[in-house]
C-alpha cells in the first residue's frame, strides 16, 4: 500500500498544478484582450460620424447685403436693401469665402436678383431674390415734349418718391436734360430718361464748319465742309480746301475740334 500511495499522490499534486495554471491562463486573457490597440481603434472608428461641415445660410444672405449696399453706394437718395430668407431646406457644403456677383442683365434696384458663389472647398452657386428700395429726386416733364423739342428748365420739375419702380436710366439733375433735345413725344409727368433725350445737332451734313487743331504750342484753324451730321460731342468728319478729310468733335458753333 506504500507502494501505491506515493505514485497517487505525486498524481494529485500534478493535477492540482494544472488547475492552478489554467485558472491563471482565464485570469490574464481577458486583461490581453482589452490591451489590444487595434481592436480599440476599429471600435472608436465606427462610432465616430463622418459629417461635413454645412453653411450658415444666414451668412449668405449678409454677404448679398453687403454686396449690394456697396453697389448702390453712388445712387441719389436713401436706398434700402432687403433680401429673401434662404430656403431652410437648403443644404450647402461651409465656404471659406462666398463671392456675391450680379447676375448678367441683373439691375440694382427695385425687384433683383443677387448670386453667391463658393470656390473652395466645394464648389457652389445660388441666387437670391432681393429688394433695392432707392427714395430719391428724380425730373418729369412738367409740360407735354414734342419730338424734337429742345427742352429748357421750366420744361422739367422735380418729384420726391421711389425711383426702383421707375425703368432704368431715369434723369435726377438738371444738368442732365437743359439745352437737350426730346427724342420723342412726352406728356407732361413722364419721367425723364436718357434715352429719350438726345444732344443738339450742331453739324449739319453739307454745313460750312470750322476745324480747330490743338496740340501743345500751337493751334490751326481752317474752313471745312461738313460730310456727316453730328450732335454735340459726337465724331463728323469734314473735307478741306485741300481735299484732305478729317475727324473731329462737334461743338456748338458748327467747329470741329482735333486734339493732338
């Protein structure tokens, strides 16, 4: 039985130390597991949202504001500048910059239209609706104009009121419309504008006409006949004694001015 006893114990003891052991092994597995910074990161990876930055579309309306306010700057009057709120549905990617830029044909008062642009990152282009109010005074025609009238300063009077409901080009000075000539029929309280006024005709084709050429020193006066008809400030062109033909601008007096 001695005999028998020792190999029995020596067996338990072994058995007793493989316990031991693979009650160590369970212990530090898990400690490894979580010291593994690959499987953290891959966990912290996916959770973490991949969202782009978006545009404050409040911001876009501030920079057509402001685009258009500097715009109008040299306008008569108070001007007053409203722009629609942006669609709120709207989503842009953030701009560094936005641009603001008048769209071709676009006019700066009354009802509009304004553009916003991104170059970088993402490049974008929207266009926003806006109001221009300009309360200025601006010239009618106080008595009825026939075509071709020359037009004096008790021909004209002034009105205070909003001129962005008025077409474009509308008279604000005197200056503009006195000594000028009507290009068509107006009734009295049309408002003036530039392109129904026209300079007087001060050459007339065929006219005796006065070329006058200055330069630095010296200036030569010489009779021409006139080849074209001209207003005030526009190009004729005339013949000399000589038969020389030249170009210059026409002046009241039926002269030619060149300018060397």
């Amino acid at each position: 039985m001695k005999h028998l006893n020792h190999p029995l114990r020596a067996l338990r003891r072994t058995f007793a130390a493989l316990a031991l052991l693979a009650a160590g092994l369970a212990t530090l597995a898990p400690a490894h597991a979580q010291s593994s910074p690959n499987s953290t990161n891959t966990a912290n990876i996916s959770a973490t949202p991949n969202t782009a930055q978006k545009q404050d579309l409040s911001a876009l309306q501030q920079v057509a504001e402001e685009f258009l306010k500097g715009q109008t700057s040299g306008l008569p009057g108070s001007v007053t500048v409203t722009i629609d709120p942006v669609d709120t549905r709207l989503t842009l990617a953030a701009c560094l910059e936005p641009q603001a830029f008048m769209p071709n044909g676009g006019r700066l008062f009354g009802r509009t239209t304004v553009g916003v642009k991104c170059v970088a990152p993402s490049p974008w282009t929207i266009y926003l609706r806006a109001n221009v109010q300009v309360i200025s005074d601006y010239l009618v025609a106080a008595v009825p104009l026939a075509q071709g009238q020359t037009i004096s300063a008790s021909d004209v009077t002034r009105i205070h009121g909003d001129m962005s409901t008025l077409p474009s080009g509308v008279v604000t000075e005197e200056s503009q419309v006195v000594g000028r000539v009507a290009n068509m029929s107006l009734r009295a309280g049309t408002p003036l504008r530039l392109d129904a006024i026209r300079n007087q005709r001060v050459v007339q084709q065929g006219q005796a006409v006065r070329v006058v050429s200055t330069g630095p020193g010296f200036q030569i006066s010489t009779e021409a006949r006139a080849l074209t008809n001209a207003n005030e400030g526009q190009m004729a062109q005339a013949r000399t004694a000589t038969g020389q033909v030249v170009s210059g601008i026409a002046k009241a007096g039926g002269i030619l001015e060149i300018n060397y």
